[in-house]
C-alpha cells in the first residue's frame, strides 16, 4: 500500500509501462542540438554543457569513467539527433528527435532512498531517418538482396545507439540535476508475449542490467508496484558509467586516457 501511494505520488504517467525497443525502417543522418524542458516553469532552452553543473563528488570510480552532459551532447550530435528533457521534481522523461519526429523516448523517477525506477526505454520505427543509396534500384536482385541485409543491420546497430544515448540520458540526469542521487536502476521487462519478453531481457542484459528476479519469482507487491508480470533487473551507476563512458565518448568522437599508474 505504501509503495502504491508512492508511485501515484511520483507519476501520474504509469498507464505508460511498457519497456520496448523496436526497429526501425529507412532514415538519414540529419544534425543535433539537445535542450531542456522544465515542466514546472514551462520553458524550453538549450541544455548547458556538463562544465556549468557541479558533480557531485560521491562516487568511488575515477572521472574518465564519468559519462557528463557533455559527452551525450557530442555523442548525439554526431548521430545528428536532437535530445529534450522534460522534468518535474523527481519525475524525468527524455524524447529523441530526428528532424522534428520523435524516435525514442524514456521516463521514470528518481526515489528518495536511492534506486531510480525506470518506467520506459522505447526506440520507436519511424521513417524518414534512412535515404536509399544512389544507384539502389538499378541493381540486380542479388545485389538489391544484399544491399538490403546491410540496411538492416545498419538500421539495428543506430537503434541501439539511440537506445544508448537514452539510457545515458537518465545517468546523466542522476548525477548532475537529479533532487535524489540513486546509486542503482530498476527496470521490468514486461512479459507480454514470450518471444517479445526474451528480447526485452536480452537487450536489457547488453545494456549492463542483472536479473534480480525472474517472473516467477516476482511477488504481488512486485507486480502491483510494476504494473505487470516480467523479470525484474538492476544496474548500479558505477557500473553503467564504466561500461558505457568509453562508447559514448567515441561516437562523441573524443576519448579520454586513463592516467597511468605511478611507478
């Protein structure tokens, strides 16, 4: 019960509970700017460079393994995609954008003892992102069967990168702007339909998340706070920040050093 009043307390979005992350058709690579959204004064501005928030000092891994604003904002403008925050109090959600159409999006909240609830990671399909080669349709039909495999294994690798940039999103968001640093991310992957559910596990695995508890394992407390049946599971911001620093910081184009140990 004190879950449930918690959770109506802090978002008033949960008919939106689904964790997917979808394909998409073609798209071409346009150019970014990430912004802001304060909820609770209305406006929208360009989101400030990592530099101008203070880090919270509170974390025992070394700043080449910290994944800043900065960083997200490099990192997405090589991907030529426009990231927008929208925030009240706890409450967070992020929306990916290419040339105005929405293309992914993540919501959740940060709770006061320490775990931020992550409600939705969704890369939508969209169209308009991919433009076809020239010379594409001149081809015979095994070269236009190849070209094809390509395109989709193209396709597949930027919808995990946006999937990326979204995850890194909230990290960012926990560290530099959130009212509750959580040290650790809970997710359910819905369980739906069998097929789609061991997808959702499976790319949440690559993401860096462990099972805390499998279906059958989740208690009715478990599924009334989550809204559903699914495999529960976790990642700590150490962790995330390790895994991932080094990949957002070469789509971003730069790279840091680690400092070498003293003789």
């Amino acid at each position: 019960m004190v879950a449930a009043l918690v959770v109506s307390a802090l978002s008033p979005h949960l008919a939106a509970r689904r964790c997917l992350v979808l394909g998409a058709p073609r798209m071409r690579i346009p150019q970014l700017a990430l912004s802001h959204r304060a909820l609770a004064g209305g406006s929208t501005h360009p989101l400030r460079g990592a530099g101008q928030f203070p880090l919270r000092a509170t974390s025992d891994i070394s700043e080449v393994d910290i994944i800043t604003t900065r960083d997200l904002q490099r990192a997405a403008k090589r991907l030529n995609v426009e990231l927008r925050e929208e925030v009240s109090g706890p409450w967070y959600q992020m929306k990916l954008f290419s040339d105005g159409r929405e293309v992914g999006k993540t919501s959740g909240w940060a709770q006061p003892w320490g775990i931020m609830h992550l409600e939705t990671i969704e890369v939508r399909r969209f169209t308009g992102y991919w433009v076809q080669k020239e010379g594409y349709g001149d081809q015979t039909a095994e070269n236009e069967g190849e070209e094809k495999k390509t395109k989709y294994a193209d396709v597949s690798k930027i919808a995990r990168w946006f999937g990326l940039l979204l995850a890194v999103s909230i990290a960012c968001w926990n560290r530099e702007r959130s009212p509750f640093r959580c040290k650790e991310a809970h997710l359910l992957a819905i369980k739906d339909e069998e097929k789609q559910h061991k997808r959702l596990v499976r790319y949440y695995r690559g993401l860096g998340f462990q099972t805390l508890r499998e279906p059958e394992d989740l208690t009715i407390p478990d599924q009334i706070f989550w809204g559903g049946e699914g495999t529960l599971m976790s990642v700590t911001e150490d962790d995330f920040m390790r895994r991932w620093a080094p990949v957002v910081r070469e789509l971003g184009g730069t790279m840091m050093r680690k400092p070498k140990p003293a003789a």
